[in-house]
C-alpha cells in the first residue's frame, strides 16, 4: 500500500469531519421526530427546542389518533397507488426513451436537443394547467400521475448508461434475428441493473413527496395523497381559532399528531432504500459516465 502524504492526511480528516456534519445533519432531524412522536402530548407541547429523547411518559397516543383518521389512512392508500403506477409507468416511458435516444442515429441526436432543451425552459403553471384541464383531468387520478410522469434528467442518466454498453452485444442480437424491444428486454436491461434501480427510486421519491400538482389539480378529498394531508395537519397545528381550554387541548394533541404523520410519511422511503443503496453509487457512477 501507498504511504499518504501530509495533504492526503490533513484532506482525510476534513473530508470525514465535513461528511460527519452532513451526516449529522441529516439524521438530528429526524431523530428529533422520532423522540417527539412517542413523547407525552402537554411535555411535548410545553418543550422548545430540540427533543433528543421522548418526553414524559413514552405513548402511541399520536399513533392512534392518526390511524383512526379515515382522511389520513385514504391518503396513504392514494400515495401507494400513486407510488406504484407512476413509477412503473415513469421507469417504463424512461428506458424506452433512453434506449432509443442511446442509438447512434441522426434524428436520435436531434430529439435529445429538443428533450434537453425542456430542462431549462418550460411552459410554466398557467399553460401547463390549461392543458390538464383540456384534456379533462382535472379531480381525476390521471391529473397526479401523467403530467410528471417522466423527468428528462432521468432519461439524460439512463441514455449515458446505455450508450455505455458495448455496440458488439447489440449487433450480435440484432444478426441473430432480435428486434429492438427483444434487445431491450434481453440485453440491455440485464446489464443494467444499477441504474434501473437508480431511476426507480430517484421516481419512487419524487412522487412519494409530491404534493404541488395534487394541490393545482385536484379539489376532490377522496384522491389527495398523503402529502397533502399532511400539509392540513402542519397548517392545522399552528392554527389558534378556538378559544381557551379548548383550543389549549386541540394544539397539545396537533402537535404530537404532526410528529406522528412525518414519521409515518418517511418510515416507507427509509426502509426501501437500504435495499436498493448498493446499487445506487454504481449506478449513478454509470449514468454520469459521458462517451
């Protein structure tokens, strides 16, 4: 093994106190709402400041309440099946997309111009709404799922990726009688494990967390995702429009509610991605290879 040299010591050293920091950074947040959601509801509402350890009595009180809030246990049920179809259909329209453009073909070439060029201009929320509305999705499931459907630095992340691939394992399927979708299926896909699971979860997360386009389209409460009633209980929580004890007992149990709702709206992205990290370095790697 090499001997470092001073500058590669004193570099290790930042290197790990400046990534501790984000790393602590990160997980302080929350920590802090893991403590707070088992917390008693009036310590909890009477402490300011960070909560590194829960406070009073440990209880599931805010748990209970949450899921006895048919609106809330709806939402969650929505942002699966928004979470499920957007992503199988986002990953689908992105790997066609990356697998055409990745082939060296002229008008390849000129339709990913134009798809770049989307990455810095675009219509904007007025236009974008009068085309939603035109096609009459407005208050229906479709209005949440198609009009982000698919993002074109994913498609730009793929399409590197597949360019990667040497063009002799192509040729070969292609002399042994495979058209494009059996190449697709049976070659490219196989060997591209990592970045698929990459833009499978770089989609999971952006629509786990979308909430923007729900609020512009959609006025129906039966089909708003969990985001969105989330966002009602944080704006609820520091709403005063009861009077005395009353409005006293609201806040102290809206508060611990709160906590209870982001815990249980991040349990499910930080179980997934454990599975799918150690594909996530390579395949980021992968995608940013330019060739």
């Amino acid at each position: 093994m090499l001997k470092r040299t001073k500058g590669e010591k004193v570099f290790a050293v930042f290197n790990g106190l400046i990534l501790s920091a984000i790393g602590l950074a990160c997980v302080i947040p929350i920590w802090h709402c893991i403590c707070a959601s088992f917390s008693d509801p009036l310590a909890l509402s009477a402490h300011r400041g960070l909560t590194l350890y829960p406070l009073g009595n440990v209880t599931l009180k805010g748990y209970e309440q949450c899921f006895k809030n048919q609106d809330l246990i709806r939402g969650y049920a929505n942002t699966l099946l928004y979470l499920v179809t957007g992503t199988a259909f986002g990953v689908t329209l992105t790997v066609m997309a990356g697998y055409g453009l990745s082939r060296k073909l002229l008008w390849g070439r000129v339709i990913a111009l134009f798809i770049t060029f989307t990455m810095m201009f675009n219509g904007g929320i007025i236009p974008t709404y009068m085309v939603v509305r035109n096609l009459g999705m407005l208050d229906t499931r479709w209005a949440i799922v198609l009009p982000t459907a698919v993002s074109v630095f994913n498609i730009m992340v793929t399409r590197t990726s597949f360019a990667a691939i040497p063009e002799g394992m192509l040729e070969a399927a292609h002399i042994d009688g495979a058209g494009h979708l059996r190449v697709l299926w049976s070659v490219v896909l196989p060997v591209s494990k990592s970045i698929l699971a990459v833009i499978t979860l770089f989609y999971a997360v952006q629509i786990w967390n979308s909430w923007f386009h729900t609020a512009i389209y959609v006025s129906d409460r039966k089909l708003y995702p969990l985001q969105i009633i989330l966002r009602e209980i944080v704006l609820q929580s520091t709403a005063t429009n009861l009077d005395g004890a009353e409005a006293n007992e609201v806040n102290v149990i809206q508060v611990l509610i709160k906590y209870c709702v982001i815990m249980i709206s991040i349990v499910p992205m930080m179980v997934i991605y454990p599975f799918v990290q150690r594909y996530f370095v390579s395949g980021v790697m992968i995608g940013s290879i330019k060739g």
